[in-house]
C-alpha cells in the first residue's frame, strides 16, 4: 500500500497536481483507515501509517472528515 501511494503521489506530482500549500480543492473527500494486527500495541501501529496517509491525501487537495484504525 505504502508504495501504492508513493506512486500516485509521484505521479500525481509530474502532472502539476501537488500544488504549494496543498489548496482545499471543494468537494473532493476522503476518509483514512489503517488496520492493525497482534496484540503488541493495537491502535499506537496504526495511527502511523493512518497520519502518513492523511498526508498525502492532503497534499492532493482533498478534505479529510476522519481517521479509523
């Protein structure tokens, strides 16, 4: 998933689409969620993965409403 993302973003990049300050682009949405597994430290696994992912969702332009882990 991780490299997934890195892709698009790169692609995503060379296509102008990052832009600087990441501007709201209105109407566009996106909900993050990342599962866990074991019972090492539950949801302290997730929210990592969940915050880099929101990131970059965000240098897209899009409005995150929430995270799930």
């Amino acid at each position: 998933m991780t490299a997934f993302v890195q892709n698009n973003m790169k692609a995503a990049n060379q296509k102008g689409c990052v832009k600087p300050a990441a501007p709201i682009i209105y109407g566009k949405f996106a909900v993050c969620f990342a599962t866990f597994g074991g019972p090492h430290i539950g949801v302290g696994e997730a929210r990592p993965m969940t915050l880099w992912l929101r990131s970059a969702i965000e240098h897209l332009g899009f409005i995150v409403l929430d995270e799930w882990h």
